[in-house]
C-alpha cells in the first residue's frame, strides 16, 4: 500500500481550495470524495442561490468573495452574482481541471485510525489507503439535524403543496425557505427564539445576511409571513406548541435548523468540548497529530469561519504548518497573505461596524 504525503477528504470548496494552494506548493494530495466535485451544492433546492455575492473584483485587491484560490472568480467564470448550486459546483470542477488535481469521486471515507506510527489509515469500500496527514473537508452540509416529525427540502421548493406551513429556525436557510413558499402561493409561520430576524449585527457568522434581511422585508410585506420569538417545545402530526401558542398543521414542519458534524467521521477525530472541534492554533487536531480541519467548522474563540471568504484564509495555515514540518517553504504562501487570502492574526475578528 502506498503512502501519500497529504489526503483530504471532501471535494466541496474547502477541500478543493486545499488542494488547490498545495498544488501549488508541490505538495502532492489526493482528494476523496463520496459523491461528485461539489456535491453538497449538487443537493441544494434547485432555487437556492449564494448569498454572499460573487464580484469579479480580483485585479484590484478584493477577490471575488466565494473564490477558493486568489486567481479565480465564480463571478468570471458564471457569469452570475448569486450562483445556483450546480453553478457553483462546476466552478468547483474548473478549479479542479485548472490545477490538475487528483480527484476520487464515488468514494467515501467509512472510518479512519491512527497506526503506531503515526502514519493515518483510512478504509473505503474499494480497500485501505495510508497517508502521513489527513485534511478534514467534510463539510457540514450533508450531516443535518433531525429533529422527528419534521421534513427536510432537497430538490426543489415547488415540490411543497401550497396551504399553510410551519418553519422551524429562522436563519438563512429558514428565511429562505419561506420566502419561496411565499413567492409559490403558500403562507409561513417561522419559529426561531433566536429570533435572527430582529438583529443586525455586521458579521455574518452572528445574524443574517443583507441578501437575507431583504427577504425579511419580502416577507414582512407580503402579509403571509409570521414570525414567532420562541421555541418549539413539541411537534406531532397534527400541531406545533410553544410557550404561548398551538399551531394546527396542515402540512409537516419544516426544518431548517442546521447541521452536526459530529454525525460525520469528523467526531472521531476531533473533540468537540464546546459543540465545535477543538483545534491547535494552526486548525490541527487537538485529539490526533497530523489530522487537520478546513472548512465552516472552523472556529477559534469567537472568529466562526463559515463562509467562503473566511474560512479560506485558514488554508494557507494549515498548509504553511505542513511545509514547515516538512522543512520546506513556498513563496505561494506570501502570495497569498497579499491577496488577503491568510488570516492567523485573529485579533481582527472582534470588532462591529460603526456604521
Ligand atoms: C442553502 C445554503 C446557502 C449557502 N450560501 C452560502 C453563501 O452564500 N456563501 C458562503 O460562503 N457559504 C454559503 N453556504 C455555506 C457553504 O455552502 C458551506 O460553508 C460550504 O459548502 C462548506 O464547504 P466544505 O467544502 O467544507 O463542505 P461541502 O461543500 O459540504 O463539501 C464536503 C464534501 O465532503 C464530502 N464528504 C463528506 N464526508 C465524506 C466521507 N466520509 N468520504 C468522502 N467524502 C465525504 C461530501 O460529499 C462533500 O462533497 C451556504 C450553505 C447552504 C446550505
């Protein structure tokens, strides 16, 4: 069995964006993936678009905010603001051909030790592969919540039955929601005691996006939304409580309330003592040398990197700690400090808008 020098696992825009800055570091990897390049886009609602806006930007010091690498655009290469998901999933596949990356699709990645050696053994259904370093990019995407008695939307939001519906969070993906089945005749109730609707706050990782916030305002006109500060304590067939009120249901809730890595292979390897993987400055694990996390999941005290444009200035972290174990360097990483695409002072992160 040979060993490769580097492995991820993932072929989303974290693990294609990783793959990409080691390319070009002359770091051989292998990138695995169960599906196809991009997959978790591939399963987005046909509707469903980015949020954050992509804008060819690049030339002049502010990188298209959804790129994975410093030299490329979705805006450029789609022609689009908002990519649909299959856009964006072929983008994917473009900076995959760009950099001539060795890419596995159809293989999943069914468990992962850690020999004596130190070496990291990974085992798929097409047998065992070793490697000395194992970049985590499972994202998050596919390893949902669950909560009984509540349905998911995958495919498309004109599969729903119009009438009236019941959303439970009322994040991004919950105000998305109801603003399409607004915009398809239906009406909505969106139960959050969170309530994100209610906050402006500057950093996305806390509150909703302003692409988001005009959905809010959709739906405040419309008359057909309606917004409930509080926890949904129980939920059967026929009703939805909380606190104050009973909503009768004519069809099943939706839920919108997010994801668990820790359902994926990602609680094995790392520990997760705050409900987010505890990571070494350089986003290593704490639980095992060489196994490292890119990606949304990312976090460092109150720095969340789970957008695009922030957790790709962590892929330059993990990928200079590589070298310098190694005992080598690439001036690709100062290249990418330039292009505003490496963040390790965090310091940064703590600060709101003035205005
Ligand atoms: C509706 C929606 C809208 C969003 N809009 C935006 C936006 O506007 N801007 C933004 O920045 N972010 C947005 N996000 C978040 C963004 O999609 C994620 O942060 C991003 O996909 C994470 O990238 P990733 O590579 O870590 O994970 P993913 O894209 O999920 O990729 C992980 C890959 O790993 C594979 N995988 C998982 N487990 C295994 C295994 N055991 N073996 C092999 N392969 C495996 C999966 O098949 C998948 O392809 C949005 C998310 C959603 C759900």
């Amino acid at each position: 069995m040979k060993t490769h020098p580097v492995i991820i696992v993932g072929a989303g825009p974290a693990g294609i964006g990783t793959a990409a800055l080691l390319s070009r570091c002359a770091i051989p990897s292998l990138v695995l993936e169960r599906g196809r390049i991009g997959e978790s886009f591939l399963q987005w609602p046909k509707e469903t678009r980015f949020i954050s806006p992509s804008f060819t930007g690049n030339f002049f010091g502010a990188v298209d905010l959804n790129a994975v690498t410093p030299g490329s655009s979705p805006a450029f290469r789609l022609q689009t603001e908002h990519p649909l998901g299959r856009q964006y999933a072929q983008y994917l596949s473009d900076v995959t051909d760009y950099y001539e990356l060795e890419i596995e699709e159809d293989i999943e990645v069914l468990d992962v030790e850690i020999e004596p050696s130190g070496k990291i053994l990974l085992s798929t259904y097409e047998g065992e592969l070793r490697t000395r370093v194992l970049i985590w990019a499972g994202g998050e995407f596919q390893f949902k919540k669950a909560i009984p008695g509540t349905i998911r939307v995958s495919e498309s939001y004109k599969t729903l039955p119009t009438g009236r519906h019941v959303v439970i969070g009322g994040a991004e993906s919950g105000i998305e929601t109801a603003y399409n089945l607004v915009k398809n005749g239906s009406s909505v109730s969106i139960i959050d005691p969170t309530e994100p609707w209610a906050h402006e706050v500057s950093d996305s990782s806390y509150g909703l996006s302003p692409y988001t916030f005009a959905r809010v305002r959709y739906l405040q006109k419309s008359g057909k939304a309606e917004f409930i500060s509080e926890f949904a304590e129980t939920i059967s067939e026929t009703e939805v409580r909380t606190r104050y009120r009973t909503i009768n249901l004519e069809h099943p809730p939706i839920d919108a309330t997010g994801f668990d890595i820790e359902n994926s292979l990602a609680s094995k390897l790392f520990d997760f003592p705050n409900g987010y993987p505890q990571l070494t400055d350089r986003d290593e694990s704490t639980k095992h040398k060489n196994v490292y996390l890119v990606g949304p999941n990312v976090q460092h005290e109150k720095a969340i990197f789970c957008f695009i444009y922030k957790f790709r200035q962590r892929f330059a972290v993990v990928v200079s700690e590589i070298l310098r174990r190694w005992g080598q360097q690439s001036p690709v990483i100062a290249d990418y400090a330039d292009k505003g695409f490496l963040l390790d002072d965090l310091s940064c992160c703590d600060g709101e808008c003035v205005c």
